[in-house]
C-alpha cells in the first residue's frame, strides 16, 4: 500500500475529535453556485419561495398595541349603530327671521317712496290730518316745509341703514328681525318730534287749539 493512500495519523485524531457533522456536497453552496458548479442554468420558478424565507421584520410592542387600537376602533366606526331621532334638517335655523326681516324691509322701502309726496308738502298733509278733528282754519307755513325735507332725507337714511345691517347679519347667520323693527320706531319717534316742532311753530296752530278748548 503507497504512502498516499495512507490516512495521515497527525489529522485523524482532530477530525475523530470533531462533535460536528461533516458538510455534505453543496450543503453551504447557494443555488447559483451550485447551479454554476453542475454547469445547467438556475431554475428561477423558486425565487418566489425564497422571498417568503426572508424573515419579517420585528415589531415594537407598543406599535402592536397602537395597530390593535387603530384597527378596534376602525372597526368600531364600521359597525356603529345608525343614529336615533328625528332626521337633520337642511334648513338654516334663522331662515324664517331672514325672510321676516327682507318682507319688513320691503315694506319700509314701500312706504318710504309712497310718502315722498306726502314729506314734499307735509303742511297740507298736516292741515288735512288737522281738518278730521274739526280745526279746519289751521294754515301751515314754512316751518311744515322745511320739516318735510327734513324727515324725507331722515327717512332714506335710515331705511339704508337698515337694509345695509339687515344684510349684513342675514350673511353672518345672526339675528337681524329686530334691525327693520328697531328702524321702524326710531322713524315713528322722528317723526312725532318734527310735527311737535312744526305745531310749536306755527302760531295759528295754538291760537285754533286754544279757540276750541
């Protein structure tokens, strides 16, 4: 026997020693090594299984728990009852004070322009008013004059007045009934005061009262 053949007695007690198993053939080759060694090209239908070999990543313990909250309450959302009571109504709660409001409006712009003759000669209108209580010689002069002129431009003031709040607060959604209702008893008051002022000054107004007291 030659001495190649002869296992070497300096090796043979370290590998007997050796607990661990000896590699197989290809046993630590990848498959393209292995595919490149046997000289055949490498199947590539089992990459796919390869890819879900690939460990996951880890997950923190609190972001599983954030994940399992989002999800409860994701589905909690899906599964919630449906509501209760009397359907949402699409109208706007102030609708009907904002259609009060542009009616009163349109009702003072009305009455504005049919008084306009009335305020250009306000001492016939006032000597007619006069002659249904039964003063049928009261003569107004100029002071009714002036005072008509007066309470006209009073009147369009304050109707713009209003018109222009009114719509500002029908546009912001607040209460505006009370803007044409307020301008209304501010026009009454104005116009009391210029007939006690055009009465004060007309003498023959307090000589017929007088007469007839």
């Amino acid at each position: 026997m030659s001495a190649a053949s002869d296992p070497d007695p300096a090796a043979t007690p370290a590998a007997t020693s050796d607990p661990r198993p000896r590699p197989q053939y290809g046993e630590y080759a990848t498959p393209q090594e292995v595919a490149n060694a046997r000289g055949i090209p490498i199947d590539r239908s089992n990459e796919h299984v390869e890819r879900l070999a690939v460990p996951l990543p880890t997950v923190q313990p609190g972001v599983k728990t954030a994940l399992r909250k989002s999800a409860a309450r994701a589905t909690g959302l899906r599964h919630a009852p449906p509501p209760s009571g009397r359907p949402f109504s699409a109208r706007h709660p102030g609708q009907a004070s904002s259609m009060l409001t542009v009616l009163l409006l349109v009702f003072g712009i009305w009455n504005t322009v049919i008084a306009i003759p009335t305020f250009l000669d306000l001492g016939t209108a006032l000597a007619r008013g006069f002659a249904t209580l039964g003063y049928n010689s009261v003569v107004f002069g100029s002071a009714a004059h002036v005072a008509g002129i007066v309470m006209l431009v009073f009147s369009f003031l304050l109707l713009i007045a209003a018109v222009g709040l009114s719509l500002r607060r029908i546009r912001a959604g607040r209460s505006s009934l009370w803007v044409p209702l307020v301008a209304g008893l501010i026009w009454a008051l104005g116009y009391l005061v210029a007939t006690m002022v055009v009465v004060a000054n007309t003498p023959g107004v307090l000589a017929v009262l007088q007469n007839h007291s």
